[in-house]
C-alpha cells in the first residue's frame, strides 16, 4: 500500500509515458516478482522454483496455448508500453 500512496499523484491522464515513471515501473515488477516468489517458496522447495523458472522458457508456447488470460495477466504487468496510469 505505501508503493501506491507515494507514487500515485506522479501519473497523468497523458497518452504518453513519461520517462520518470520507468523507475517507479522497475520498482513495481520487483515488488511483483517478490511477492510471486514468495507465494512460490511457500508451497515449493527453492530447488523447485529454480528448476521452474529454468524450464519455463521452454513450455512458455505450450503454457500460453493452455492459459492465455493468466499470460496476458504477466505480460501486461511486465510491458510497460501497455501500462495505463
């Protein structure tokens, strides 16, 4: 909640980005992956993540093909050409 209350005056209604909010975006997919990460080390063993993130590349097409909205889900928090304000 403080990531948004100290960032959410920066952003305007433009159609363009601006270039001040690509660290405020870098700091907000850290924040994503952190929190994925540590949902993930919950329920599996580091060795298990690794092995995932390292196979993931691999069966990406497959998994897309089989979960198309929850790929547009991540793809969109990590394309910031496609982040709204």
């Amino acid at each position: 909640m403080a990531f948004m209350e100290q960032y959410c005056n920066k952003f305007t209604d433009d159609d363009e980005n601006k270039l001040e909010y690509t660290p405020i975006h870098e700091e907000f997919i850290h924040i994503c992956e952190d929190s994925i990460e540590s949902k993930l080390l919950e329920n599996f063993s580091q060795e298990d993540v690794d092995g995932f993130y390292k196979n993931f590349a691999s069966v990406y097409p497959t998994f897309k093909e089989k979960n198309p909205d929850t790929c547009d889900v991540l793809n969109g928090m990590i394309d910031f050409s496609h982040f709204k304000a």
